[in-house]
C-alpha cells in the first residue's frame, strides 16, 4: 500500500470510528511508526491491545509494514532480541523480558 492509499485507508477507519481517541490516535501512530521501522520493532513496542486493535480497524497490520522498515536498526530492543534469536517467545510471553540484557545496551550502540 503507497503512503496516499494509507492517508485515505486512515481517513475512512477515523470517519467511521467508534471509541476513544486515545486507542485511534495510538493505531495510527503505530502504523505510521511501523512504515518506517518496520511491524516486528512494532509488535516488540505496542501492546496486545493496540495490534488487535489495529487488526480490527486496519486487518492485518503486517501488509501496510515492511517487516525490517528502513530505520528497523534504531530499535535498542530489536538488536537484543536479534541476539537470543527468540523473537516470538518473547512477544508470546513465553519468556519473560527481565532475561534481556537491558542494562548492557549501551554496547550494543
């Protein structure tokens, strides 16, 4: 989808949307953010809520994203997970987030 399909998708969700703002305003902004960093950084970042949010109003985040957008490498967050090479166990809350290094990232820099 180019970016004027997406302004025209995002205008027709927000006309006929229902709800609080603050859920609308937090999809748009992850599928705008994700077109640059891509929808795996993405799904690291927003929550549960908001993907199956974004789901219901957009269908299926991941084709508006690239998987790895062009700023993909700016996420900390990504270049640990990369390491461990257990993507989906972490964002499936099969292993928990306190095992990441967090406090080493300044090396990965």
């Amino acid at each position: 989808m180019n970016d004027e399909d997406l302004m025209a998708k995002i205008e027709e969700v927000t006309k006929d949307f229902t709800g609080q703002l603050d859920q609308l305003y937090e999809v748009i902004g992850m599928i705008v953010t994700g077109r640059l960093l891509g929808w795996r950084v993405m799904r690291l970042v927003s929550s549960r809520r908001c993907w199956m949010m974004a789901t219901k109003l957009f269908g299926d985040p991941k084709k508006l994203m690239l998987e790895k957008g062009k700023y993909y490498d700016k996420s900390v967050g990504m270049k640990i997970i990369d390491t461990t090479e257990q993507y989906w166990d972490i964002i499936a809350g099969n292993i928990s987030r306190d095992i990441l290094p967090l406090h080493d990232r300044k090396m990965l820099l």
